[in-house]
C-alpha cells in the first residue's frame, strides 16, 4: 500500500523525502549537463530594509520578555513562509531527477560557546503550515538551548554520527563515503543517515550577524538535497530617500543567497527575493500561519 505523506500518496519513482516532478526540456537537460549542484550555482546579494521588523521584534520582547525573539528569528520566518508560497524554492535535483519535497525544513549551526575553539552543533527543525514567528523562535530558543546544555560531549543525532565515522581508519571511511554517496544518488540512504542532516534541508542559514561579520558567499554541496544556503550579515544603517522624496536613516542586513538555477530561473529567484523583503517591510505577516498566503502583488 502506498505511503501518504502531508496528504500525498506517493507513487513510483518518488523517493522518501521528495515526489518526483516534471520538468522541463531545458530543466531535463540540465541536469545532465550539470549533474553536480556546485556545478549550477547562482549567488544572489542583497540589503533588505529591517526598520520595521526591529520596532516589531521589539514589540514582541515588551509581550513575552522570556523568550527573546531575535531578527534571525523572524528571517528565518520569513524564509520559511516565502518558501510555502513559492513551491519551486523546495525543489531539489538528486540522481539527474527533479523532486519536491514534502514539507519545508530549515538547518543552522550553533556554536556551543563564543570561543575560537568552542565546538559545533547542527540543528534542524521543520516549521508547519500553521506555525508562526512566534512559535518559530521557541522552536529556535529551545533547540539551542538544549543543545548547549548538552555540551560538547553528549552531542546526539548527526553531530555524534559524525563523530562516530570520524573513528573509522582512512581507507574503510574512503570507501563507507563513498558508498553513502552512492546511495544518495539513487536517494537510498537510510533515515538513520540523512535524518538531521543539514544536507537534506531546503534552506542552510548562517546568522554571521551574531558575530559582526558581514554576508558572504557560501558554497553549496554535491552531497545531499540542499540547494539553497543563505548567510544573514550583520545591521547597518544607510540614508535613503522615501517615497515622498524626504530622507530618512534606515537599518538594513545584508543577505547572501547562494541557489541551484536547476530548480528555477532568475525571474523566479528575484520574485522570491522580493517577497523576503516584502515581508520583512510588514512584519505583521509573521503573526500569521506560514502556509496564510501573503497577498503580495508580483507585478
């Protein structure tokens, strides 16, 4: 009997984490003419005006003081509900095939300390249609939260299976990689594997903001599903003119993109990124339910 998954059945050629789709010609060819992710990067950079979303973050700070949502927070709102509403954006293309993916997921890392030495964590968590900024950030605190509660050394999930292949001697681990890699491609590997994975998340965010550091590009992996990586750089304040022809000093962030054209075009990517900025421009969205379509008009 054929598994349902967020309401979908899948069917033949499916695979776990994604329905296979139909493409185009051109998208067909693609991805055989550029059968690696890095091999088909598009890297996009821009300011997004944050004025609005910082007087809302701090509305939100007055209402429930102990959990603190932060910008990050509502960005990675943001993204998830630009996702929900622009399907493409949770495409993937594994194996020279094109697949969408049941739900949206998200993966970041979290430093353990702010220390040069302090050890890494990957996070991953899955907003629902019915999630809210709100409930975004929990899910966020939480995370991090336990996560540095833990320490370094009850690391559990992707983290301790990465520590645990780090153990095995140089020539096995050459071949057990490259047999993963493998089954990746044909979208085999086992749940126990790609479970947590960051590699297997529609958007990879890095919050360099946190550190003062300004959005850069990032590379994205042959391995696994990911084809979107977005680095969140830190505030700054520019003047601007405004609509009425006065100028004012405005708070923007810097934001890097880094995508695979194999699963869209530029128009769409830019149709994307406009909406990002549109909500971020009326941050009241972000009280609504992910899957609430904006009501934004592309023209």
């Amino acid at each position: 009997m054929a598994k349902v998954i967020n309401g979908y059945k899948r069917k033949w050629g499916d695979r776990r984490d994604g329905r296979r789709v139909k493409t185009t010609g051109m998208q067909t060819i693609m991805g055989h003419l550029y059968p690696n992710r890095t091999d088909a990067e598009v890297y996009l950079h821009d300011d997004i005006d944050v004025t609005e979303l910082l007087k809302f973050v701090e509305r939100k700070n007055a209402e429930h003081p102990d959990y603190r949502t932060t910008l990050f927070h509502c960005v990675v709102a943001a993204i998830a509900k630009m996702v929900k509403e622009r399907p493409l954006m949770n495409r993937f293309v594994s194996g020279r095939r094109t697949y969408e993916r049941y739900g949206i997921s998200v993966a970041f890392v979290a430093k353990l300390a702010f220390d040069d030495h302090a050890e890494e964590a990957l996070l991953f968590f899955e907003p629902k249609d019915n999630d809210t900024v709100d409930s975004v950030s929990r899910m966020i605190v939480d995370r991090v939260k336990k996560v540095r509660a833990k320490g370094s050394q009850n690391k559990g999930g992707v983290d301790q299976l990465l520590d645990t292949f780090a153990k095995i001697p140089r020539p096995i681990l050459m071949f057990v990689v490259k047999f993963i890699k493998w089954l990746d491609f044909w979208g085999k590997n086992p749940k126990a594997v790609t479970e947590g994975d960051p590699h297997y998340a529609t958007v990879f965010l890095s919050n360099l903001g946190s550190i003062k550091c300004p959005a850069v590009y990032h590379h994205l992996n042959n391995y696994g599903t990911n084809g979107i990586m977005v680095t969140v750089g830190k505030m700054h304040d520019k003047e601007v003119i405004m609509p009425d022809g006065s100028k004012e000093l405005r708070t923007f962030v810097d934001i890097g993109a880094t995508l695979d054209e194999r699963i869209g075009d530029g128009f769409y990517f830019a149709r994307s990124l406009k909406l990002v900025h549109h909500i971020c421009a009326h941050p009241e969205l972000l009280d609504q339910p992910i899957a609430e379509p904006s009501g934004f008009d592309y023209k």
